[in-house]
C-alpha cells in the first residue's frame, strides 16, 4: 500500500520573517498615508484663513465704495459726521446699498463702523436704524481674529495722509458744526480721496489695503 506523500508546511522563522515584512509595510503605508492626511489638513486649513481674508477685505471695499453724504444722531440725539474716524475710535461712516431681499419698510442706507474689540478682533458694526434711539442695538461681526495692530489713514485733497478725519478736527468739534438753528442736520461734506487700512496678524504680517471714495474731488 502507499503511503501518502508527506506534506511541507512553514517553518517559525519564515512566519516571523513574513509577519515582520508585513509589519514594516504596513509602517511605510501608514506613514505616507498619515502625511497626505497631514498635508491635507494644512492645505485645507491655509484655503480657509485665505478665505477668511479674502471674504473680509470684500466686505469693507463693498462698504467703503459706497460711502454717501448722509450724517446721522445717535443714540443721545448728537449728530455724527457722514464719516469719521480716528486711532481712538476705527471708522464709522454711511453706506448705500444695504440690500432688503425681504421687502422691509426700512433705509437702504446703512450706518457702518469698524473697530478692534476687548478680544483683538476686528470687528464691523452696523445698526438697523440710521438715526439711533437708545434702544438702538449694534449688530456686530467678526472680519479678522487676532489683530496686533490697526491703523486707519486718510488721503486729504493736498495728497497728504490724515490720521483722523475730518482732517486737523476732533469728531466733536465736526460733529458741531453739522448743527444748525433748527437742530437739523447739515448737509456739509467733505470726504477723503482715499482711505488706507493697515492691519497686522500673526498669520498674514503686515497688511495694507487701499480704498478709493465716491465723492470725493481728484
């Protein structure tokens, strides 16, 4: 009778050899597959923060460059210059504009400000009203975190920078001059030729954005 042929299995050591094989494969995969996760994860995280930069300096061109010679009172009844600005207080001015897809009894006009918040984030405001009552709350959102250092300019009409507008004026004194007799407000107005942001993040250093304004004589 025959005997049946004898079979030939592995041996421990091939095993060990495969698994650690195996095991360095594995590694190798896992670290290529854990740096385009990486990769992945920084590149997605750069389209956001230039997103975010890209969105916030769209949102204050399409405010700026529709700045309108309207002043306004606010909430205690004081007049306010149509624009205003200074290291102290950002910039505040009134825009044309502000879109009302709902159909609401309301202005187009829009009362704006940007300014740098307790958290150092630069912040815009804009109120639902023009003429503010003391109930009038400020709708605020955030453009830019993180912002060291802000700085407004102002191109005046003999091509020299401004840091406060009105020019060589405090925001009281040209808040003053718009009254007149009747307590109503004038309508004197005298806006820059250009105005200069200068913004500092940790993420994009420094920055210098250049906004023309409507109005004004070239």
């Amino acid at each position: 009778m025959a005997m049946p042929a004898r079979q030939r299995g592995f041996t421990l050591i091939e095993l060990l050899i495969a698994i650690a094989v195996f095991v360095v494969m594995a590694a190798m995969a896992y670290g290529g597959l854990s740096s385009v996760i990486s990769t992945r994860e920084t590149v997605t995280a750069a389209l956001d923060r230039s997103k975010t930069l890209q969105m916030a300096v769209w949102r204050m061109r399409n405010d700026l460059e529709q700045i309108v010679n309207r002043p306004i009172r606010d909430s205690f009844g004081d007049s306010e210059p149509a624009l205003y600005g200074s290291p102290d207080i950002g910039l505040q001015f009134t825009r044309n504009g502000w879109r009302n897809p709902l159909g609401d009894i309301r202005s187009n006009l829009q009362r704006v400000a940007y300014r740098i918040d307790e958290d150092n984030n630069l912040v815009r405001v804009h109120w639902r009203v023009l003429d503010r009552a003391q109930d009038s709350a400020p709708v605020e959102s955030v453009l830019l975190e993180d912002v060291s250092n802000l700085e407004w300019r102002f191109l005046d009409s003999d091509r020299e920078w401004q840091d406060r507008w009105p020019a060589n004026s405090s925001i009281g004194a040209a808040t003053s001059a718009l009254q007149t007799p009747a307590g109503t407000i004038a309508a004197s107005y005298d806006p820059p030729l250009a105005i200069e942001l200068r913004v500092t993040t940790p993420t994009w250093g420094d920055l210098r954005l250049l906004f023309m304004v409507p109005g004004a004589e070239k």
